[in-house]
C-alpha cells in the first residue's frame, strides 16, 4: 500500500487530509512539524510527502532541500504562500508539485495520483545494490551516500553493465557499445584501464571486486552476489 507522509501544523486540516487520503486508499502517516516529519521518515518507508511550509520548527522549504539531498520521493507543498515567488522557491527547493491554500480536495487527490504516476516511472530509473545508488534520471551515482564523479566513459560502462544486471558482456560487445559520441572507437586497452577506474571508484577492495566482475577469455558483468 502507498503510504503518505502529511506534515501540517493545522491540526484540524491534518485531521481532514489524513481522513481524505485513507478514503482514497492510501496508508497516512501524519505529523505537526518538522521534526516528526524527520522522525517519521527515519521509520517509515514514505512514498509521497504532503508538506506545508509554514511549519512551527522548520520551514518545509528548508525540510524539502534535506530530503533532495538524500531522496527523489515526491513531495507536492500544500500552503498558504500563493505568490509566483514562493511558487517558484517551492519548485527550486525540489517540489513535485504545488498547491496553494485554499484548495479542493478533490484537486489535490487527483494532483497525488499525478504525482505518484510519474514517481513510479523515475523509480525504475533508480537502482540500489549495496551501498551503490544509481539514479539514471540525473546520472548520479551515490555510494554510501556520497557522490561518485565518473568519467563519461566510466559512466557509460557502469549504465551497460548494470542494466545487463547478471549477464556476461563479451569484451566486443562492450567495445562497440562504448562507440565515443565523437566517432572515436575505445580500444580493448582503454576498455581494460576504464575498467580499473571505475573499479577504484566503487568498489571496497579493486583486487577482489564484489560489483565489477572479470569472466577470464571472455569479457564483464556486474553482480550482485556478494
């Protein structure tokens, strides 16, 4: 079940919207603050956030920007603040969607819906092993939480091999996938050195690689058998 996180310091509309949302399905977590919004995420696992702004301990701007940092769940502002400006502030903090107060509740379950549709397709783009996050979308990748820098060329054959999760590529077929943008063909020795960088980047220990894996005479997978 879609669980939804609703953080409204009103608590009679915090009431109303947890009421609204469990009629529509969906499983509700509901806070009062920034704080137990925190909390609540740390918990749960959080498909949407319905989130104010004007919140007692926190702006939900400021809350919104932490969650970016970590998360691409969606978060749709619920608030009072209806000026372009703040409409904007809301988009550029890391907002899916935005609705100003008052609102039809009507409107807001079909912006929810919206708004999971789309996550739901981002989603398949985001793929976790261990502690390797890669987001395809922003063609980033995390370990541990902490940004990886990767080379075109690193990236392109990260992305291959993941996304042939399990399979053997034969060292031809990785070559001709890894064709430069340019028309400059990668030889087997750059495949070989590309290899050994992007194994420094993410692998604990580069002589016995856990995600990386050489098949001897053949070619490359990515595991996730460790």
């Amino acid at each position: 079940m879609v669980r939804i996180l609703i953080v409204e310091d009103d608590m009679i509309l915090n009431k109303g919207l947890t009421f609204s949302m469990k009629q529509n399905g969906y499983d509700v977590i509901s806070v009062l603050d920034g704080r137990g919004a925190t909390i609540a995420l740390s918990e749960n696992k959080i498909d949407l956030i319905i989130l104010d702004i004007n919140l007692p301990d926190k702006s939900g701007l400021d809350l919104c920007i932490d969650i970016r940092k970590n998360s691409i769940k969606p978060i749709l502002f619920l608030t009072a603040k209806d000026t372009e400006e703040d409409i904007i502030k809301g988009f550029k903090a890391g907002c899916d969607d935005y609705i100003a107060k008052p609102f039809s509740i009507e409107v807001l379950k079909q912006r929810v819906n919206a708004v999971l549709r789309r996550s739901e397709i981002k989603e398949q783009n985001v793929y976790k092993s261990g502690v390797i996050k890669i987001d395809f979308n922003k063609m980033e990748i995390k370990k541990d939480d902490k940004i990886i820098k990767l080379a075109p060329k690193e990236y392109k054959l990260l992305e291959l091999l993941v996304k042939n999760n399990g399979k053997v590529l034969k060292r031809e077929t990785i070559l001709e996938k890894l064709w430069d943008v340019n028309g400059e063909f990668i030889d087997s020795n750059s495949l070989s050195v590309t290899v050994k960088r992007l194994r420094e980047k993410i692998e604990e220990d580069t002589k016995n690689p856990q995600y990386v894996i050489t098949v001897f005479g053949i070619g490359y997978m990515w595991s996730e058998d460790r």
